[in-house]
C-alpha cells in the first residue's frame, strides 16, 4: 500500500513532463512573448499555472525536477482541484452514485497529471454561481484550457455576458499586443491541425479533412444554440467532445462525465464505463507492443520511456488482439456517447421549444436534471 501511494504520488507521463520542464523557465522569463519561444499550446491561465508551481518548486524550495519532491509539489494542484471539483458537484446537486462517478472520471489527470481537474474548478463554479462571478468563472476555465470553458458556457446568462467579455479581454489582450500571431497560432490554429489520436472515432473512419473538425464543431454549437436547461446543454456539450471531438484524451473524462452526471448518474455511469474499456485496452495495447505512438509528435516511445517512474507490469498477448480490443472500445466509446448525445439533444430541443411563449401561460414543469427538479 505504501509503494502504491508513493507511485501515484509521484508518477508522471514522461513526455509531457520534459516538455513542461523544459517550457516553465522560458514561460517565468518571458511572460507575455513565450508563445514564440515555444510550443506552448495551452491558453494563457492553463500556461501560467504550470509555471508558477515550476517557479516556487526550484527557485523557492531549491527542488530539483529530477526529485520525487518536486512531482509530489507537480500534482499537487490537480489533486486539490478534483477535491474542489467533488465538492462543486455536491453543491450541483448531484447525488452520491453521481459524485463516485465524477470523482472516478478525475482519477487519470490526477494519476498522470493534467490540467483538467484544475481548469473544472471554475467550470463548475459557472454552474453553482450567478450574475458577473458566474462570467468570470466562466473565463477562467476558458483561458485555462477551453474544452472546460466551453462545458460552462451554457450557465452563463444575460446579466454574466459582460464581465466573461471583459475577463477574457483582460486576459487574452496583453498577449494579442505582445505577440497575436504566435498566442493565435499556438492556442488556435494548431488545434485545429492535429491529427486524430487517442479515442477519437476519426483515429479508425478516414474522411476528407476538415470534416472531422466541422462535425465537432456543430455537435457543441447545436446545443448552445437551444435555451432552457443549463444542465441538460452542458451535458450535451460533455458528451460531443467525447464523441466528435477529433483528439479524446483519456482526461476528456473529467470534463464530460462530471456534465453528464448533472443529468442522471446511469448516464455519467455509461460514459465512465468507455473510459475503463478504452484505458483497459490502451494498458493492454501498450505492454503487448512494448511501446507508444503518440499522433502529435509522430513518434513511437518506448514502454519505459513513457512513465516516471516506470511501469513494471508485462502482459503476454497478441498484437492483433490487443489492437482489436482497442479498435472495439474505441467503437464501443462512440456509440454510448453519441447515442447519449443524441437523446439529449432532442430533450433540450423539446425542453426548449416548451420555453417559448405560447398561448396558455400556465407555470412550465421544470425538465428532468434542473437545478429545481433536484430539489
């Protein structure tokens, strides 16, 4: 038990922390111009984050990022955001099967470090606040990392457009000033040029490019394009970018299941159940081919490259049924989430028709999911 604790204490993915430790002094030297000194592709908040925890790690405790005490500072911050996360959902009004569920989907950021616990916060608290805290919740888990941003959009209201406005000009202006053409490039465009990976039905259907892009963009358009149930939108939104979304990292879960569960746990159920069928296999794939490809930088890593510290777990199977087992949870992935989103998308087209005026003004029965309906 005490080596289990120290491993999840300390692990970390490999590439992504060498990235990261190779990024954070050039993102403390150069705050407002480090776009064009790296490949720093996060927004604004989700870079600065990183670096300041780098920052108090080596400057003011003097750790070296070789040291297990400088991982276990590392994911410190992911480990209270899902905590925070957790209580948020509570506050929601979801039940206790749903929080298991939420906190179960937060366990591999937490594991191999990701911002996506962190960047939740806020898009939970877009949920739980009103009025302006609700749009300067909102703009922060945008500017933190979008796919958080956009999940909490549909909370917003009238009264909270223009302090998110204003909080993301705040943000994102000095960077435009500094350096628009890289800060656009790197948060923008490099999105929308990465190549299918990971649980993303696009990784096994071969379409014309910029189809993928296309259909994911409609799929999160379509519900913000509705009005009503917050709740229900947001979850539509969960599911579309597991579904459509041309890259589906494992992490992608602790935004969309924490959604879904705001509409029913045995929704937020079937979504964490293709997580575990999808990271089932990836663990199967991965210690038969003693190795990973990563799509973003076209390279294949070695097994023991991949974690610090390194896995010890060998399994003995075929390659071919170790990527038919992952080509089969990715399918198995995309029917359960775009069945579900579907289904929720024609309720919210339904709960939203019921909104309009019409001729018998009696009081509207709140949709299934609301805030009101859960008491």
């Amino acid at each position: 038990m005490k080596d289990m604790l120290w491993w999840l204490l300390t692990v970390v993915y490999a590439p992504d922390f060498e990235k990261w430790m190779r990024w954070c002094p050039v993102v403390c030297s150069h705050p407002l111009s480090y776009y064009s000194a790296t490949d720093v592709h996060y927004p604004p908040l989700g870079s600065l984050l990183p670096a300041l925890v780098w920052y108090v790690g080596t400057n003011m405790l003097g750790l070296s990022p070789h040291t297990w005490e400088f991982r276990v500072l590392w994911k410190m911050p992911t480990w209270l955001g899902a905590i925070v996360c957790i209580y948020l959902i509570r506050w929601a009004g979801v039940g206790k099967v749903g929080i298991l569920i939420a906190a179960a989907s937060m366990a591999y950021p937490c594991v191999f470090w990701q911002l996506d616990t962190i960047s939740m916060v806020p898009a939970l608290a877009t949920a739980v606040c009103e009025g302006k805290l609700a749009g300067l919740c909102a703009a922060t888990a945008l500017w933190m990392k979008p796919t958080a941003g956009i999940v909490a959009l549909p909370f917003l209201r009238r009264q909270s457009i223009p302090t998110f406005l204003l909080a993301s000009v705040l943000i994102c202006g000095p960077y435009l000033v500094a350096n628009g053409w890289d800060f656009i490039y790197d948060v923008v465009i490099f999105q929308a040029k990465r190549p299918p990976q990971n649980c993303s039905i696009w990784t096994l259907v071969t379409w014309h490019p910029g189809l993928e892009d296309a259909v994911g963009m409609l799929s999160v358009v379509a519900p913000l394009a509705t009005r009503g149930n917050p709740e229900l939108a947001a979850g539509c939104i969960g599911l579309a970018l597991l579904a459509f979304s041309k890259v589906v990292n494992p992490n992608y879960w602790a935004v969309g299941c924490p959604m879904v569960c705001l509409i029913s746990w045995k929704q937020g159920a079937m979504v964490l159940s293709t997580a575990a069928y999808f990271l089932t296999a990836s663990a199967v794939s991965i210690a038969t081919t003693k190795e990973y490809y990563n799509a973003e930088d076209g390279r294949r890593y070695d097994i023991r490259e991949l974690f610090i510290p390194p896995p010890t777990t060998d399994l003995s199977m075929g390659n071919a049924a170790a990527r038919h087992l992952l080509e089969t949870s990715i399918l198995y992935h995309f029917l359960v989430t775009s069945c579900l989103y579907i289904r929720n998308l024609r309720k919210l087209a339904v709960s939203s028709y019921a909104s309009f005026p019409t001729e018998h003004h009696g009081p509207v029965e709140p949709a299934r999911g609301t805030r009101e309906s859960r008491g």
